[in-house]
C-alpha cells in the first residue's frame, strides 16, 4: 500500500509559531532566567500579530514552567527548558539533598565513564577549572567560584562521552547549579577541594572505579561540610 506525498502540507498554527519564538529567546540567553519579559502589547506590536495570540503562546510556556506570571508584576523567565522548568514548577527540587544525591548518581556514572575516555583536553579542562575555582577563593568571588565549580563538574559529564549523560545533566543544569550555590562557602573547606582533586586524580590516572568512588565521596564531602560536621 503506498500513500501520495504529494497533497498540501498544514501550516504550523501561529500560536505555535510565536512561543517557538519565545521559546528561541529563552534558550539563547536574549531572556535569561529571572528577567522580567517585554508585555504582551509590545511582543503583539514586535511580531505583527494579536495580542491573544501572544497571550495564548506564553500560557503555552507557562504550563511547561519556562515563564512565571504575575499577577500586577509582569511575567518572568523560570527556566530555560522543561525539564527543569517542570522542578521549579512543581516544587520537586526542595530538597537539597534530593538534589545532591540525584548529583552523585550521574556524577560518578559519568567520572566511572571519564576515567575510561578522557582526553589530555578534558583532564587539561579539569585541571584549569580547579585552578580557577582556587583564584576565585583568593579574590573572595563567590560567584566566579559558583561558575568555574559548575565548568568542573560538566566538564566530567562532557568527558565520559556519553550525550545522553551530557543531555540530562544540561537539561538539569539549572538545578544543580542552584545546589552549588546553596553549598559553596569562602573559604572553602579544605575537603572539599581534596575530593574535587581526587575526581582529577582518579580520571587522570584512567581508573573507573576509583573516579566513581572519588565523585560519590565529593558529595558525601559537601553533605558532612554543609552540616558543620
């Protein structure tokens, strides 16, 4: 049985056409998290179509978390995908410890895997970002020292060479980035920075096992250290 592909293709409906469009701004960083977006009289007047169809497209967007109405306020960027917008949204992410175990179990997968695959660019990577995260301790800049520490642990996501790994963690990354900067302190506790060195160490030396164990134990580290213990 054959089917003729030769009958009219259906036009996606504008509506679809336009959150694609603020969907854009949102992944490419025009609308980072957080930042307030322009109103629906401007977006309708930018675009050339109806008010009620840019309302209608960023509803679309506010059911799958991205945008965060409110009411007399405007509406705001919550999350640069769905994945984590979906967190956000439904409150799943409360938990820091939730969020630090979900950490360690893709973590030490993806440094087992790094341990086995790594490049002298990865481990070059690994080492600057260790580097970097001990500059920021020196100037006292906790954000830099949020970023760089972020770059280290996707750095050994992106080593493992597994894109589905990388894929997960990125579409989390928002998450689990909120998780560093809920943990990280200046001055750092030494044990921490000992575990970071022992994940390098572990891919360094192409040992799975011991890279798996060394990531599992930097996030027991976090936990004892974020406890005061």
């Amino acid at each position: 049985m054959t089917v003729s592909l030769d009958g009219p293709v259906r036009q996606v409906p504008l509506v679809l056409q336009v959150s694609e469009r603020f969907r854009a701004q949102i992944e490419s960083g025009a609308w980072p998290r957080g930042a307030r977006i322009p109103g629906e009289n401007q977006l309708a007047a930018e675009l050339g179509v109806s008010r009620g169809t840019v309302r209608e497209a960023l509803r679309s967007l506010s059911l799958t978390g991205l945008l965060d109405p409110r009411v007399g306020d405007g509406t705001y960027v919550r999350a640069t995908n769905e994945i984590s917008g979906v967190l956000v949204r439904d409150e799943l992410s409360a938990s820091l410890t939730d969020v630090l175990d979900a950490r360690a179990g893709i973590e030490a997968a993806a440094a087992r895997l790094a341990a086995r695959t790594a490049g002298p660019g990865e481990v070059r990577a690994l080492s600057d970002a260790l580097y970097a995260r001990g500059v920021a301790i020196e100037a006292g800049d906790l954000d830099a020292f949020v970023a760089v520490d972020t770059d280290f642990h996707r750095v050994v996501v992106v080593a493992s060479g597994n894109p589905l790994l990388l894929r997960l963690y990125d579409a989390l990354a928002e998450v689990l980035a909120e998780s560093i900067q809920q943990t990280a302190t200046i001055p750092e506790d030494h044990r921490i920075l000992d575990a970071h060195v022992d994940v390098l160490e572990a891919i360094r030396a192409g040992d799975p096992e011991a890279a798996s164990q060394a990531s599992y134990a930097l996030i027991e580290t976090v936990k004892v250290a974020g406890s005061g213990q």
